[in-house]
C-alpha cells in the first residue's frame, strides 16, 4: 500500500501540475454553423478570371464589390446612413497613383447589452489585378479573409452579439492601406467607441496548420484571452511577427495598422508567407480548404469569446472608461 501511493502522489502531482499549466479552452467548435460550402465558394469566385485580380478602381473590383455589398443586404446587416457604401479617393504613397473610384463597405449588427460599444471586424478585397498579361487572383490574399468576414457575419445574424460587430470590406489595401487609413479618418461611430479590430488578411493557404494571431506585443492583456479561447481548436495559434525582433514586423503590413496607430486594439489572423504570396500562383487550386474552413471557426470563436468578455479589454485599454460603457 505505502508502494503505491508513493508511486501514485507524484503522478497526481505531474497531473495537478499540467492541467493547471494549460489555458481553459472556451472554444465552441463551430462547425455545424459555419457553411463550409459557401466559404469555399465565395473564395472561388472572388479569386476567379473573371474578377481579373480585384485591382482598386477596375471592373472585377467593382463586381467583387458588388458581390459582397448583396451578401450583406441578404444577411440583413445594417448600415450607416442610406447604404453600405463609403467611396473615397486615394493616392498610393508608393507609386503616386491616383484611384478616384475607391469603395469601402460598411455593416453592422447591434448589440443586444451594449450597442454603443464596437467590435470592428475587417477585411481587404482588393488584390493586385493583372500585370504584363498575367492574372494576380488573391485567392489568399484576400480573398480568403473577405470571405472569413462574410461567415463571421452570417454566423452572428444568426447569434446576436452582446456589443455592435461592425464588419469591414475595406478596398486599396494593396495600395497602401488606403481604405483602412480612410475609415479611421471618416469613422461611421466615433473612434473612443471602437474597442478592438480583428482583422483577416491571408488565413487559406497554410499546410502546417499554423495561423498566426498578431498583436499581442502591443496588447499583452489579449494574449491570454487569445490563448483560452482557441486552446481546443483544430489548428495551431501562434504569436509573434508584432515587435522590432521579430523576422519580419507586420504590425503595420495590413488594414489593422491604422486603427493601431489611432490607439485601438487589434488582432490580426494571418499565416506566414508562402511561394504564392503576391505571384499569379495565389490561386484558389493553391489553398487548403480544410485549414481554411478550420481557420474561419477559430476566428469565430474568438470573436464570440472576446464578444462576451470586452469589459476585460476596455478596462485594459482605458480602465476610466471601464463603467461607463458598461
């Protein structure tokens, strides 16, 4: 008997010890509500010939445009003012070019505790379109995060939120984050009212199961949040890519950046680079369906997590703030 249980307290202890090491999994596994089907397919066509590369101002970028704009309509979001359209001009910082025919798109779903408080949930449509003859698609790039966006609307028209989800088809991404730096000059609610971004950009094309969650370095207090509420998903969240040591910064490589820079959290989903990335190769052929579906139901899962915990991130961002927007 004093054999076994001087075998069987350490065990217990090893036990204790790893339980008590790993993050609480709040994820929901949200696989009978998200459509498979229709996730694929809206990436297939947004990545299709036909859309000819989704370039800003160019006609496959408005029926892109006008593919998402009747998928909020049929979604039933609301919109700001009489339509989900916000037009703007932009100039590439870059290159100089001047895109007169630029368009973000805008809806929202209100809360049912705090409708005055927002979640912004954002994603670029546009893509490189067609350079010396050959077709730049964007399946991943990003056309896999716009039709992320879209699923995360479907699934919380279906799953009322407790804050306002604003999502975000943002355009002129690739040409200098013009929509991003838009929006966040031309805010359809006042910006100390935002509390977080979650942005997709690049979450299909990823055979190592690996999506990457970038932010935290500068918003510590959400990679615990991040952490729990992904634990016993599918796929593997990592960290990084966010600070002046890593390989590569992209704190400022996506649509998130300017909304960074005006002191509003965010949370960027993304994988690593890969041979396809800005090659006419980016095609919906190159992505992997299964990654990709499971990669949307983690971001949704988070968004519901994070959804149901807010107070946590508006006390760490502005704990002055904390009670009144309660």
């Amino acid at each position: 008997m004093h054999f076994i249980l001087r075998n069987f307290y350490p065990l217990l202890f090893l036990i204790l010890f790893i339980s008590c090491d790993q993050p609480e999994s709040t994820y929901t596994g949200l696989q009978e509500t998200t459509d498979r089907e229709e996730l694929l397919s809206d990436v297939k066509y947004l990545a299709s010939d036909e859309l000819q590369g989704r370039k800003t101002g160019t006609d496959g970028n408005r029926k892109a445009r006008e593919y998402i704009k009747e998928r909020f309509l049929s979604l039933g979001l609301n919109t700001f003012g009489e339509s989900f359209r916000q037009p703007f001009e932009h100039s590439n910082p870059r290159t100089g070019d001047l895109f007169e025919d630029a368009e973000n798109l805008i809806g929202y779903i209100e809360g049912s505790k705090n409708p005055a408080r927002f979640i912004v949930i954002t994603a670029h449509y546009d893509h490189l379109g067609v350079r010396d003859g050959e077709i730049y698609n964007g399946a991943d790039d990003n056309a896999s995060g716009t039709a992320g966006m879209m699923a995360a609307a479907r699934y919380f028209t279906e799953n009322q939120p407790e804050n306002s989800l604003i999502f975000i088809a943002f355009d002129a991404e690739e040409q200098g984050l013009g929509g991003a730096h838009y929006f966040v000059q031309n805010p359809v609610v006042p910006l100390e009212q935002i509390a977080l971004n979650v942005n997709m950009d690049m979450i299909s094309t990823n055979f190592e199961n690996e999506l990457y969650a970038v932010g935290t370095y500068h918003y510590p207090f959400l990679k615990p949040l991040i952490e729990e509420s992904t634990a016993g998903a599918p796929i593997d969240v990592l960290f990084g890519y966010d600070n002046p040591d890593a390989p590569q910064d992209w704190t400022m490589s996506s649509d998130h950046g300017p909304f960074h820079q005006k002191g509003i959290p965010f949370v960027y989903f993304g994988v690593e680079d890969h041979p396809h990335y800005h090659q006419p190769t980016d095609t919906f052929e190159n992505i992997n369906p299964d990654f990709f579906a499971d990669a949307v139901e983690t971001i949704i899962s988070f968004l519901e997590d994070v959804d149901r915990r807010l107070d946590e991130v508006v006390s760490e961002t502005n704990p002055a703030e904390t009670n009144q927007t309660r």
